[in-house]
C-alpha cells in the first residue's frame, strides 16, 4: 500500500484513481470518468491509480477486467503501479469494521431482516420515517443473542455533514437521514461502502473524482473517515453524460463502449479531446492537445449540468487529430482499428503505399473508414474495377483522351508543378477544361470519381503505376457507351 507523500514543499502529492466494477465494458461515462482523474494526477505530477472493484463475485468476470484494461490502453491512460483487486482486500476491509468494533464506533446488530421489513412497514403506515434504527445500538452485550449478526457503524445522531465538493459545491446532509451503515454482513464479509474507503485511504488517494450518483455516497463513507481519524479526500462529483435528447446515455443512443469507438474507427486522440470538453471547459477552447489539456485541466472547470454526447462533435475533433498526427502514428493506430473492427491487415505493399498517401489525405478524413476510403486509390492493385460511375466518365471519347495523353505523361518530369503544367497545356491544346480531363483521369487512377486530387493521386502512385493504370482505362476497362 502506498503512502501519500510531498510532491514539491509541504504540499502533498495528488493521487486520483479509477475505480471500476467488471461487469461489462468501459462505458464512455466511466472513460471520461477515467480521463478527468488521469488527466488531473499526471498535470501535477501525481500518481493515477486503477481499482478493480470485483466484490460481486456473480457478476464480475475476467473478460470484463480485460476489456476495461484494453479500453484505457487504447484511450493512452497508464496507470501506475499494479491493478488493485479489492476483492483481494477483504481481510483487511474487515480488520477495519472489527477496529471499530472493539472501540466502540460500530456495534453488532442482531436484528433479521423480517424485522427491519415490519419495522418499516408499520412506519411508512403510521407515516414516519422508514430509515432504520437498531434497537442493539447501544444494548450491552450480556444481552446478545447467540445468533448471526452484523456489524453496523454508529453514524452522528444530530447535526449535520458537509461534503465539500469541488463540482456540486458545499452539500449539507442531515444526520438524522443517515442509517447505521452496515459494514460487515452477516457472513463477516465487507460491503462494498466498506471496501472503497478502507482501500482509497491505504492507496493514498488524496481526489475521489467519480459520477455524480455517487455523491450521496459521500456523506456516508465520511462517517468511516471520521471514526477511523482518517483525512477525508477531495471530492469532486461531476455530472453523468446524456444523450442528444436529454436523457441518461444508453444503448438506444448508439455505442456505449469505449472499444466499439475504437472499432468505428475514432482516433484515441480525437476521443480523449471529446471526452475531456464533455463537461469541462478551458474559455472556448474546443480543440487542444494532450499537452494543453494536461496544462488547463482543473476541476473548477467542471460544469455541474449533465453533458450531451454529440457524435458530431466528436468527428469534428477527430479530423483535427488526424490532421495534426505523424503519418506513422497514424498509420500504427489505424492498423490496431483494423484488428478492433475485425478487419483484415494491410500487406506490407499496401502499408507503404498507405504511408505514401496519408499526407494527401489525412487532412480531410474525420474517422479511420474514412482515411481509408480516400486512401483507396493507392491500397487497391491493377487491374482495377471501376464502379458505374467511374465506367462511365470512361466512355470512348475519354479514353482516346487518355491515349493521347500517355506519351505526354512518360515524358514529363515527376513533380506536381511539371504535372500540373503538363495537363493543364493538353486541357488547352484539345480546346478543353482541365475539369473535362480530371474526371477520366480520376476514373483511370482509382476506379471511382470521388477521390483526392488527381496531382496527389499522381505523386503517390509514381509514373510507372500511374501510366499502367492509364493505359488499362484507355484499353481494357468496358465503358458505357460499349455496354450501350
């Protein structure tokens, strides 16, 4: 376990974690869950932690554990140090309960659960208060049954907590709405508001950045703080992310997991930058690097509304990564949203032939599909099949054109500006637009109509390719007014 210490004079080090339960995937509301306390530890020099919370036994599982370790990998959020299973944790989570126990902060309560059940009842019939109060609070215990039994804390009675939160602001909490907390059931095993805070404060954890739906939480994991003589963490409730309409995120909003993102086709890059505005905000600030968001990052800058998610905005923000990426990061990252979406690899061919293209075509791609599809023209081998489209921008008329062109091409340096000045003087010797010359080229170099421009086109491909490519259009490829 690992003790806070000072980072810089006596302040201490901040240590955030993230701490989810393996039940199923990274949901987009735990990533950014995850982003904010990442992104919070490693702007100040602080340590990120990871938790897995697997006290469910029946619903945790490994695969679930696998697929939030992948989900944080590809989102880039290291973590430090090994993984902590709290389930693992449990001798200690009762060694706590049982502390408190022998010193008289939390007691044994005999009472079953058809009695807590008529207790509430005749009080929600007599129209009281339905929270539970044990009549073994303060029995002695010569008076305890040989029974099963479970330990409760003893929560403050009168007045009231505060919870200081950075987001929500000072919440105040009567005492008499809080319960005597179970902490240990009836099996001697630890409940899960047990486990969280023994293991925050044994991980050192200084900010408890986590969902709003939690802050209710906090008022009853203060009492556990209290009684041990423990520091209570910063704490910092933001709020949950809704969909376009309004309403909490859920599948009927589209994907839920940060690996099927990954399997769309979104750069982690663009995500991470999604995520981060997606309830915070630096000025008007809407595209900004990892180093910037690291910089700006702070909680007050966490709105207290629920955020919408809006795909749009998201691949807006992609494109700009992708824009800005090393050809070769991009590359290797859109390799690895192949292997997500179940896609074959490129050949080493098509690799390099990718690598050539992506300057031409990044700038416009917003998603990985995307950049593919615009790179198209340089992954597909001769001979090319020409879509409807394309067929017909290579009617007879245009592949004559084309012919004429070839020898013009073979004897013409290999650079944009000497291409340009190339096609631009056919254009005007046939009497032509070079507008009537760039569709059949297009059609001849990629086999479609819609591609990037047929210099680039040109440039990636090189003469040799490009003039074999040529003379397929002018000879070999049917063309509409053939089919006619």
């Amino acid at each position: 376990m690992s003790e806070t210490v000072p980072a810089t004079g006596t302040s201490p080090q901040v240590v955030t974690r993230f701490a989810p339960s393996p039940t199923g995937f990274l949901h987009i509301g735990g990533a950014r869950t995850a982003l904010f306390n990442w992104l919070y530890a490693r702007g100040r020099g602080g340590k990120f932690l990871l938790r897995i919370e697997d006290t469910d036994r029946a619903r945790s599982t490994p695969e679930a554990t696998a697929a939030i370790l992948q989900g944080m990998a590809w989102l880039g959020l290291d973590h430090d140090g090994e993984v902590v299973s709290q389930f693992e944790g449990a001798e200690r989570h009762a060694e706590v309960a049982l502390q408190l126990l022998a010193e008289g902060k939390a007691y044994k309560c005999f009472s079953t659960q058809e009695e807590i059940a008529a207790f509430r009842e005749a009080a929600k019939a007599e129209g009281k208060s339905t929270l539970f109060r044990s009549p073994w609070r303060d029995a002695a215990p010569d008076t305890h049954p040989d029974a099963p039994f479970v330990v409760r804390i003893k929560a403050p009675l009168d007045g009231t907590t505060v919870i200081a939160d950075e987001v929500q602001g000072d919440v105040t909490i009567r005492n008499d709405q809080l319960d005597d907390m179970v902490l240990l059931r009836s099996d001697g095993t630890p409940v899960y508001m047990l486990a969280v805070v023994v293991d925050d404060h044994d991980m050192g954890v200084t900010h408890v950045i986590r969902g709003d739906d939690h802050l209710n939480n906090a008022a009853r994991q203060m009492t556990i703080y209290q009684a041990m003589g423990w520091d209570v963490p910063v704490w910092a409730h933001i709020p949950l992310i809704h969909g376009p309409d309004g309403k909490k995120l859920s599948k009927r909003h589209g994907a839920l997991g940060a690996q099927e993102y990954q399997a769309m086709g979104y750069p982690a890059a663009g995500m991470r930058n999604y995520l981060a505005r997606l309830g915070w905000s630096h000025g008007d600030d809407e595209f900004f690097t990892d180093a910037q968001a690291l910089e700006w990052f702070d909680l007050d800058g966490i709105g207290k509304s629920p955020a919408r998610f809006d795909l749009k905005k998201l691949e807006n923000l992609s494109g700009q990564h992708m824009a800005i990426t090393p050809d070769a990061a991009l590359q290797k990252e859109c390799a690895a949203y192949l292997g997500a979406s179940g896609q074959p690899a490129l050949t080493d061919d098509q690799n390099a032939a990718f690598v050539q293209a992506l300057p031409f075509v990044k700038e416009r791609a917003k998603t990985f599909p995307d950049l593919i599809e615009k790179a198209h023209f340089a992954l597909v081998e001769r001979p090319l099949a020409p879509d409807d489209k394309a067929l017909k921008a290579l009617d007879s008329d245009n592949r004559s054109m084309l012919a004429e062109l070839t020898p013009q091409l073979r004897n013409a340096n290999w650079s944009r500006d000497e291409l340009e000045a190339t096609l631009n003087t056919f254009a005007e010797d046939r009497e032509t637009k070079f507008g009537k010359l760039a569709g059949p080229l297009r059609a001849a170099l990629a086999g479609r109509t819609v591609t990037p421009s047929v210099f680039d086109m040109m440039i990636v491909l090189g003469r040799d390719e490009t003039l074999a490519r040529i003379k397929d259009a002018a000879e070999a490829f049917p063309s509409g007014d053939d089919a006619a």
